[in-house]
C-alpha cells in the first residue's frame, strides 16, 4: 500500500509538472531507438516484443533472423543511463520514464525471460525501492487479471472494459484504448460533440480511478493532439515525438 500511494502521488506531481505526457508509439523503428524519446523527455517509451530462439527481440511484425533484442535496444542502454546519473535515469532530477513492453508471444513464455532481464540490472528497474527508476508496463497480450500480483516488478496496461477491485488498481499503471471504438475523426477541422462525449465518459471513468487515459489509433496531427488535450486525454499516442513535443509543452 505504500508503494502504490508514493506511486500515485508521483503520478499527480509528474502530471501537474508538465504540459503533455507523451506516448512514444513503435518506438523501435525509428531512426534513433530509445534516444529520441529520451531526449525529447517522453513519458512512455513502447517495444512491441516477440520471443524468438529462447531471446526477447522487438519487431512489429513476426521478427525475422537476427532482429534487435530487447536487452541490446532498451535495457542496457537504460542501465548505462543509471549508472552515469548515479541512480537517475537522467541528469534532469525530475525525469524518468516506464518502458511500455508490447508483448506479441505469449506472455507466460515471455514474463519469466523479461523478468531474468530486468533482475540483471534490478536497480534501474525496481520503482518500489527508487521513485526514478524505470517502470516496466505490459501492454498487448497480457497475462490473465489475477497473476498480475505474481510480478511486483511490474505494471499493467489496463483496459475501460476490464473492472478493477483497488488491490488490482495498484498495478495498473495507466488505461488504454482504441479511438476508433469511439470516433472515425479524421484529425481535421472540430471532432463531433458526439464523439466528445463518448471520450469524456471513459476519459472521466479513468480518472475516477487516479489513472492516466492513452488512447491508440487517433489522428497523429497538431489538431488532434490539442484537442484531446483539452477533453482530458493524459496521455498522447504519437509516432512524431519530436513534433507532438513542440505543439504541446
């Protein structure tokens, strides 16, 4: 209980510290994966990873022979950022970011190969003992509801479909959806009231809960951004991390 209250107060003050958290979508086809999201300060960072010949590869599509691990891409080079900052994933005192692990397998396969990871470097990983550090959050094929207690190293991307008793809240890290379950918008001009208030109401539902609200899928331009934004979006899905930062902080 504690952890969970110290996570949820980080929550409120990252959240009123700044304009727009950022969701930096497939991050791994970038150009430069990892660093530009780091640089650009994003607050969610996303791999969609598969397991291949007993490894942790990420590969949006069924990875071919000698696809990028997940360890080489975004772990070590995580740790590396700690140990130069001195338990800090930055120099910025404030900054620090959850690595969204988009899971494509089967997580029962996958979750014990993430975790033996994750303890190489536990320090950089391990929020319950240091505020900073990195927050794991599983996302796509997730694990059935009740094991989610089965990884306290972890956090949970939940669904609005899903009911949550508070126990299980305490490992949710944020809710997520896709805005084409509530909208066609096309990103240009005004979004219908129609459709506003589809969003407002599960945007309201999560945040009776104290949880940050992602949707996928929405029109990746300046116009949308802002105006879900001011509907009460958290979280913005962008693949254009760099322009998506200069609209909105």
């Amino acid at each position: 209980m504690r952890y969970y209250l110290l996570s949820t107060l980080l929550w409120f003050t990252l959240s009123n510290s700044l304009a727009q958290k950022i969701h930096a979508h497939n991050d791994y086809e970038k150009p430069r994966p990892l660093l530009t999201a780091y640089e650009q300060r994003a607050d969610y960072i996303e791999a969609d990873v598969w397991l291949q010949n007993g490894k942790l590869v990420v590969s949006h599509e069924q990875p071919k022979a000698g696809a990028p691990t997940l360890d080489s891409l975004y772990l070590k080079p995580i740790a590396a950022f700690f140990k130069q900052y001195k338990d800090r994933p930055s120099q910025e005192r404030d900054y620090t970011f959850s690595l969204v692990v988009d899971i494509k397998d089967n997580p029962t396969d996958v979750l014990p190969k993430l975790l033996a990871l994750l303890q190489e470097n536990l320090p950089s990983f391990n929020r319950a003992a240091n505020l900073r550090a990195i927050q794991v959050v599983i996302s796509g094929n997730r694990p059935k509801i009740p094991v989610y207690f089965d990884y306290p190293l972890l956090q949970f991307d939940g669904r609005p479909s899903e009911v949550y008793d508070e126990e299980t809240l305490q490992h949710i890290a944020l809710i997520s959806d896709n805005f084409r379950l509530y909208s066609q918008w096309n990103g240009e001009g005004e979004m219908s009231d129609v459709d506003k208030e589809k969003l407002k109401r599960v945007i309201k539902r999560a945040h009776s809960d104290k949880k940050p609200i992602r949707f996928w899928g929405i029109p990746d331009t300046p116009n949308a951004w802002k105006q879900l934004k001011k509907l009460g979006v958290d979280v913005l899905n962008t693949d254009k991390v760099v322009e998506c930062v200069e609209a909105m902080r």
